[in-house]
C-alpha cells in the first residue's frame, strides 16, 4: 500500500525533496501541531521536541500509529504555525513550512 503525501501552498503543490528524512519531518510537524501529547518515546512526546528537533519514522509503522492527528484519519490537516528544519550538518539545505501549508496523505491501493 504505497503512502501519497503532499504538502500544499497557496493552493498549489510545494516542491520538496521527497525522502525518509523530509517523509520523517512531515510527519513530525503533523504530530507536534495536531497530537503534541503522542509520544514517540517512553515519556517523551511531540511537544516536548525544541524547534527544528525531528523523529525518524524509518521503521515505524506509520499506517498504524495510534495517534489522534487528523492526519491519520481524515488524510489532511492544515499548520497553524511555521517549523523550520535544517537537513544537512553545514545548514546548507533548509526546509520550511508556513502556517496555512496543508498536508495531505493517504494510502493509495491497486
């Protein structure tokens, strides 16, 4: 069952690079914004990560968190504040998103 996701800008489709690492930061700004108590570690959650701070989704079972985001069961949600994210150790690579962005996913099956 592959996972579509998309990020939308003023109504259009945001340009990103599309990897574990962006995939992995999507989602924790979803679960910050929409489920900030969810933990993602024994007595660590969402909410408690700083600005910027992420968590690798690499081998969680995404389709199955049990979390309360809409995200999860609606497919969308839209951010109510910014997050900015530097992806490479020089800061040369940054990726932001924009209070207003919405984020869609779902799962898409043949």
């Amino acid at each position: 069952m592959p996972l579509n996701t998309q990020v939308i800008r003023n109504g259009k489709p945001f340009e990103m690079r599309w990897d574990g690492q962006s995939l992995s930061i999507f989602l924790t700004t979803a679960l910050i914004e929409t489920d900030p108590e969810f933990e993602y570690q024994d007595g660590k959650t969402f909410g408690d990560l700083k600005p910027g701070e992420w968590v690798d989704f690499g081998w969680s079972p995404i389709y199955y968190l049990a979390t309360k985001s809409p995200l999860w069961h609606l497919g969308e949600i839209t951010l109510t504040s910014d997050h900015k994210y530097i992806l490479t150790k020089d800061g040369s690579e940054i990726l932001e998103f924009k209070a207003g962005d919405k984020f869609v996913m779902y799962r898409s099956y043949k």
